[in-house]
C-alpha cells in the first residue's frame, strides 16, 4: 500500500516505511506510532493534523443575520454536460465569516453545484444570489471574469484541469484571470517586469517550491501546483471563497499550509464554500455542514460535536 493519508496506513497497515525528498527515513511498527510522528517524519518538523480554527463570526444557522449572507441559493437544478439533473432543488445561505462545508461522496452534484456557483455552468432553473443581485437563473447568468470583478475567488476541484495550463510558466498561471489588469497588462500590452516581480514575492509568501517563475507549471509538484492557484485567488482579498477538493493528491506539509490559509480567510470575513471528499477536512475546517447525496441536500448540522459517523450516514443516504 502506497499512501499519503495516514488514516489508511493507521488502519490497514502492520509497518510502515517513510520516505521524504525520495530517501527513506525511517520503518515503524504501527502498533507502536503515531499519525503525529509519522506525519513529522514525512515533513521533517511536527506538523498540526487539525487547525484551532478559533470561533467562527456567525454559529447558530437558526438565527441568520441576513446582512451577513453573502450567496444565496434558492431551489436551484443544475445539470451537467450529457443533459442530466445533477443538483436537484438545492437551496442554503452563505454567510460572511463562515466555513460552509459540503460533504458527499464523489459524483453526487458537488461538481455541479461548485461550477454553478462560480459561474462556470448555469443552472436549469432556481436562483443564485450574490450580495443579494441574482447572478445565475434561467435567463440571468454572470460568468467567472465578471464574478473575478465582484470579488469571488475559485479554487477548482481539478487544478490541471481547471485551474492550470500546465504547460505555461508559473509566472504566466499565477497572474490568469487577472492578467487583463494593472499592473500585468496597460494597453494590451504584457509588463514582463512586473509579472515577474510579483511572482517571486508571491511564490516566496506562499512557499512556492522551486521560487522559479518561468519553470513549466507541469515540473511543480501537485501540492506546489495548488498553491500557486490557491496564491492567485487569495491575494486579491476576495469576500467570498469558493474551494473544491482543496487537498487531493496532495502531501502532508502543503495540507497544514493550505487549511492554514484556508482558515485566515474565514477570519478576515471572507464567506468560504467549501466542497470535499475528505470527511476529516470537513469536520476540521467547516463551521457549519450540508450533506449531498443523490444531487440533493440531505442534511445540515453545525459543526459543535458532530461525529464522523453522523456525518458519514448522511453521505450514504441514510437520514433516519
């Protein structure tokens, strides 16, 4: 079994062999480890497993503030690209300061849902509202640049996919999006100077490994590749934070980073939506939590001792 998710080597495995920087550092017995030591072996410092993400702005989805929702989602469907209903009659509020989490097993309209809301797909009927102006219906639809200009970020579930021209420099993939602005662009014309300029500070706040922004983005690793998407999107101090499967294929170290980051946005204000597959992700980072199954919503809980199992029932189907 060759794995990165501890949770796995502690429950299917008898030993344990660490590699780190491609040389083995060490084998344990795993009757007699830790996910903590053997998460500091794979980094090589001690590494926080669950972030203190301190008290959230708004805990009670009983009594909304409704001068803090930032998106809201009435009875939306969404389909997706062979004509079948994929989010079926979805609604729930976004509110400023929060961790939405949206739990679910792969393929049951999470996809859906996060292209919808960051203007990538619209939606088949329903209404998304942004600030309180409907930004997606059946004859309305704000597409992602126009969202960029509102100030909504996206970190998609498929970095290489969605996130990245892999075959760009790294420089080139940190500005997308925003490259049509001052300073990267006046007159249509590209200011090299400055892109570069700003891609070394960036890659430097973000520990971007290697600091070199003409490297081809597909000679990053895949944590590196995340954040570079996830600097571009942040620094431009977004209010509202859309991030799907933020941690896939991704080492340790870079997870701490970025759930890290992922936290200082909430606490700065930002309304963050937060879509994984990852039930420990969830329970980790979310304030409040709604349940996909079957392209619905299934279930809603706050996110005060809730279990794994609960939440786990919920993403099977099972609501009684």
């Amino acid at each position: 079994l060759i794995t990165h998710k501890l949770n796995e080597i502690m429950a299917l495995t008898d030993k344990v062999t660490v590699m780190r920087q491609g040389k083995i550092v060490g084998d344990k017995n795993i009757k007699d480890t830790t996910k903590d030591q053997l998460a500091e072996m794979m980094v090589g410092r001690s590494v926080l497993l669950r972030i203190d993400k301190g008290k959230p702005n708004i805990i009670d989805k009983r009594k909304p503030n409704i001068e803090d929702t930032i998106f809201e989602v009435k009875n939306i469907n969404v389909k997706d690209n062979l004509d079948v209903m994929r989010v079926k009659n979805v609604s729930f509020e976004l509110r400023e300061g929060e961790i939405l989490g949206v739990a679910g097993v792969t393929g049951n309209g999470q996809t859906e849902l996060l292209e919808a809301l960051s203007g990538i797909r619209q939606v088949d009927s329903g209404e998304i509202k942004l600030f309180g102006n409907t930004i997606s219906s059946k004859d309305i639809f704000v597409g992602p640049r126009q969202l960029r200009e509102l100030d909504v970020a996206h970190v998609p579930e498929d970095r290489q996919r969605m996130g990245l021209v892999t075959e760009f420099n790294a420089s080139e993939n940190l500005i997308f999006g925003y490259h049509h602005q001052q300073p990267f662009s006046k007159s249509s014309v590209m200011m090299g100077k400055n892109i570069y300029n700003y891609s070394k500070k960036i890659m430097h706040e973000y520990d971007v490994r290697p600091q070199s922004p003409f490297l081809q983005t597909s000679n990053f690793s895949g944590g590196n590749q995340q954040k570079i998407i996830l600097s571009r999107e942040l620094n431009k101090d977004p209010k509202v934070l859309l991030v799907g499967q933020p941690t896939r294929g991704v080492d340790i170290g870079a997870i701490e980073f970025i759930h890290q980051r992922i936290i200082d946005m909430r606490n700065k204000g930002v309304a963050v939506l937060l879509v994984s597959v990852e039930l420990d992700e969830i329970l980790s980072l979310a304030d409040r939590i709604v349940v996909m199954f079957d392209g619905e919503l299934v279930g809603e809980r706050v996110n005060e001792n809730v279990t794994d199992r609960e939440i786990g029932l919920l993403m099977a189907g099972i609501t009684n």
